[in-house]
C-alpha cells in the first residue's frame, strides 16, 4: 500500500515498482485497508508494508494528517521513505522512530517524463582503490529488506543499515537539501546543479558551522568526506538541458531550514553563541526578501 499526497507524482510511480500488478494508492487521510490479497498460496495477509511519501516538503508539511488515520495496529507497519526532511521530531512525538521502525532515504528523482531515476554517482576512488559514491540510498527498520527488495529489482542502488548508521545518512540529506537550496535561493534560486560550482565557498562555510551544531544538539557527526558527496549531488541535479532541478526553500516547512534555524534561536536564547551564524544570516535574509517558496 502507498500512502501519499493526492497527486504525488513520486507516489505514483513508486506505486508501479511494485513486482506484479502496482500496490494499492491511497491518499493522505485515508485509513489503510486492514488486509490486502496475498498469493494464492498466503491468501489475505494481514500484516503488509505501508509506504507512507514524504519526498517533499509539502508531502513532509502533510504527515501529521496522514498519522491521524492510521489504526494503531497498523503504525509498527509504515514505512516512511524520504528524501531531505527532518521528519523525526514528528514521528518520536508518536513513538515511530525507534530502531524497528522502517524509514529510508531514496536519492531518486522523477526526470522530465515521470519515470524514477536514482541519482547514485561515482566520485573516484579512495585510498585503497575501492570506487566512492555519492547519494546513496539507504533503508533501516522491520520492512528494510522488503524496500531495498524492490529498489534492487528496479536497478537502483538501496543499502540496508542498522538504525544509528542509517541516522547519520538521512541527517546529511537534510543538511544537503536545507544548504543548498538556501545558498541557491539567496542567489536568484540558480539551479542546485551549479551551487557548489559558483559558491561553494559560502556553502562550505555554511556546512561547517551546521556540523559543529550538530554535534551539540543532536549529538551525531556527518561521515567524512560529506562536502564532496553533497556537490557530486548537486551536480546530478542537473539531469538534462531542460531538466534543472532550481533550488527553492519552503518558508512554512519546520523539517528543512527552520529546523537548523530553531537550534540557533535557542542557543542563542539561552546565552550561548550562534552555532550556525552563516545559515542564520542567509535565512533571515530570504525570508525577509521575500526568496522562500511559501
């Protein structure tokens, strides 16, 4: 079952991986069915991933609405799929972060035709030879096997992590999606594809003043080498002459840039210096120009 923003076009299309006939898609709001048709041999199951698409702000802005119809029986069986929004507060809130629970970060896209396209790039070789990648999706929780399962059959790249390794990678998502377009948007939104190419500088900056923060507050650190796996990103971003994905900020969602904006204000309202002034500058900043999405 596929549970999404009516309209998702990501939802749809994931919908239709599904191996045989495409899952169930229901819309944010509506309750989960208590059984779906198995196999022949299973007949009706009663326990079933349920995929709920936060892979957009305005889906993330959403979730609490989709939560409230879901029968508590059923909450041990959603699986949250996401792409860059700090959607954990919301689902500690409701007791849906612990280990068990199935969350992924999928580096896809749709491209201009809306089929899915994984944004997995090589960024060379390490030390020892071994090839580097950037935007690597990745899958923890009770359904990981069932996600990676059907990204695998897709010829997409999904990783199966346990809790506190998958933490780390959806937290640079974040952090990626939350810079860039900031950085992007305070520039008359340039294409994230050409951030990092024209001002890395502030990014970096930017980057590492919010890992600094993230140590403090969240107690986590990014894995080496992040500042190389999020430009190789940013470049993929750009996936054909007329398919340029510009960088926007959404001023009403708290699971990007509000989120990292909240970490400074209490900081500083307890005293304590600014651990992100960069981000804080170029935040007020869009937000009183008039930059931000909505």
């Amino acid at each position: 079952v596929v549970l999404g923003l009516k309209g998702d076009a990501f939802a749809d299309a994931y919908a239709k991986l599904a191996p045989g006939t495409p899952d169930l898609r229901i819309n944010f709001g509506d309750a989960p069915p208590e059984t779906i048709k198995g196999s022949d041999e299973e007949g009706d199951l009663e326990e079933f991933p349920i995929y709920v698409i936060c892979m957009s702000p305005d889906a993330s802005s959403n979730l609490e609405r989709a939560l409230d119809a879901i029968p508590e029986e059923k909450k041990e069986d959603l699986v949250f799929l996401q792409r860059g929004d700090m959607i954990e507060p919301t689902l500690k809130k409701r007791g849906l972060a612990r280990e068990r629970q199935t969350q992924a970060v999928l580096y896809y896209g749709l491209n201009e035709f809306g089929k899915i396209e994984d944004d997995r790039c090589s960024i060379g070789e390490d030390a020892m030879g071994q090839q580097k990648f950037a935007a690597e999706s990745c899958v923890t929780g009770k359904w990981a096997g069932a996600v990676a399962d059907r990204c695998r059959r897709a010829g997409f790249f999904c990783a199966e992590f346990f809790h506190r390794d998958w933490r780390r990678q959806m937290i640079e998502a974040v952090v990626f999606e939350s810079t860039y377009n900031l950085v992007g948007a305070v520039h008359k939104h340039v294409p994230v594809s050409e951030v990092h190419e024209y001002f890395g500088g502030e990014v970096d900056d930017m980057l590492y003043e919010i890992q600094r923060g993230l140590r403090g507050h969240l107690a986590v650190t990014l894995l080496s080498g992040f500042e190389e796996r999020m430009a190789a990103y940013a470049a993929a971003q750009k996936r054909s002459k007329t398919d340029n994905r510009l960088s926007s900020c959404s001023g009403s969602s708290p699971y990007r840039n509000a989120f990292f904006y909240a970490i400074s204000t209490d900081a500083l309202a307890r005293e304590f210096p600014d651990p992100s002034p960069t981000h804080t500058e170029y935040w007020e900043f869009a937000r009183e120009n008039g930059l931000l999405a909505d």
